[in-house]
C-alpha cells in the first residue's frame, strides 16, 4: 500500500482521482522509498505544450535531489514525445522554488495576477442582452472556441473535465448569454466568504461586455451565498481585460512567476 503522508485530505482525494483518470493528456511520475511514495510530478500534455502542475517532494526527503531527479525524468519523456516547451508557476513568495527552477534551465515569461474586489463593488447591471446563468455544478464541458484568462486552463481543462466526474469539490459555474448564444464561462468555487473564479473564458466577440455580464452575476451569487470577496487569475499578458478589472476595482493581491523551458526533439 501506498503513502502519501504529506498531503491533506483534498489533495489526498483529488490525486487518487487523478490516478484512476485514463488519459494521454495527464502524466504522472512518482518516486518511493520502500513502499513509500516520498515524490511526484503531475502535468498535463497539450499539443506541443506540456504544463507541470504539482511537483512535491515529502518533507523528509527533501534536499536529496529527488525532485530534480523527477523534473528532469519528465523532461526526457516528454522530448521524446515531440514537445516543445514545458510551462510551470511558481509563487511569488516560495523564492527556493523559483531559484531551483532557474537552475534547471527555467525563463521567466511573465506572470500570473491573482486580483480581487469586494463583491459590493460589481456592478448591479449586466449590459443590454446579457443573461447570466449560475449552476451548482462544474463545468461540464471544455469550450474550446472561447480563450482562458490564464495559460495553465487551456492546457489542464480536458482532463480535469474527467475528474470531476468522480471527485467533486463543490465548484459552481456561471455562464453568459447573449442572443442565444455563450459569450463567456467561469467555474469558481466558494470558501470562507470568498469566490474563487478557477477558470474564466469569455468570447473574442465583445468580450469585455460578456466580462462585465460575468461580473454582475458574481454579484448576485456573491450576495446570496454571503461572501464578500472575488478573487480571478490572470496572466500579465491579458492587458485589456486586466484594464477592465482594474477599472471594476480589482486590485492585485499576489502573483505567480509563469516559467518556460524549450526542449531538445532533435535527440
């Protein structure tokens, strides 16, 4: 039998649901001692992109090389796959883990904008057209015509899809109408009085007015579930929509470095 001492009892669940997931997407290396597991590497492959989502070394183990010893493992699996480029996050206060990955050949590409706003703040009116659905459950679906706010949702989204079929953690969705039509979605979740908006997709046809309609309806869940804040993830590189946000009020919290590293296919 296998440990995972070190984990809490969500990420305990969820990596069990990981694991039982069959897809050519999700990959995932561990390392044991004995009949323990003392490290792991999740990521996710998409097209020539792969995203390393969780790499975690147990305590007890740690400054032994192990967690290089698995990022460079996934390296060479993945060039020998075809991928270009590997893309990860890290913290922007877990330095140790930024310097690690810089040694291993690791380039800042920009960063990732945790931003929040008092739900009070949201504006009470959608714009003319706009009608926004909210649903107690995940979503359902990966709407690929629509474009994420954040890179690591474009690469992660298939496969979470299947995981929420057998691991439930209390997401909600939120999705914007007009003419018919889906303009934008988020799948949040709610925690100690705050929502959190896991994934936001808004459509390249007037997109700031499906964001605006999707702020409205944060409201209105957010006053009925009696929450007082909204946090959204973002990259840097969404300037437009980050203007907007920052025009509701959204100010920026924290941030996550975005790294990326090129691989050699040539071998």
């Amino acid at each position: 039998m296998l440990s995972l001492e070190g984990l809490d009892e969500e990420d305990y669940d969820w990596f069990k649901a990981l694991l039982s997931v069959r897809s050519k997407r999700r990959f995932v290396l561990v390392a044991e001692q004995g009949d323990r597991i003392v490290g792991f590497v999740i990521a996710y492959k998409y097209r020539e992109n792969v995203y390393v989502d969780s790499l975690a070394v147990h305590p007890e183990y740690r400054s032994l090389g192990i967690g290089g010893r698995l990022l460079t493992a996934l390296e060479e699996i993945m060039a020998n796959k075809g991928v270009e480029r590997i893309l990860l996050s890290v913290k922007d206060n877990n330095l140790r883990a930024l310097d690690f990955y810089l040694r291993k050949g690791y380039n800042i590409r920009g960063l990732i904008l945790f931003m929040s706003v008092k739900i009070s703040s949201l504006p009470e009116k959608a714009p003319e057209g706009y009608r926004v659905v909210w649903r107690k459950t995940p979503l359902r679906s990966n709407p690929h015509k629509y474009k994420p706010t954040t890179m690591w949702s474009e690469l992660t989204e298939p496969v979470d899809r299947m995981i929420y079929k057998k691991y439930r953690m209390g997401e909600h969705t939120l999705t914007v109408y007009k003419s018919g039509r889906v303009r934008g979605v988020s799948e949040f979740s709610v925690e100690d009085k705050r929502l959190f908006a896991e994934y936001v997709a808004l459509s390249s046809y007037n997109s700031l007015e499906a964001l605006k309609a999707l702020l409205k309806g944060f409201r209105d869940v957010g006053l009925e579930l009696g929450a007082e804040e909204l946090e959204v993830p973002i990259d840097s590189s969404k300037q437009v929509i980050i203007e907007e946000l920052a025009s509701a009020g959204f100010k920026t919290q924290k941030t996550e470095f975005l790294l990326e590293k090129e691989l050699d296919t040539s071998q």
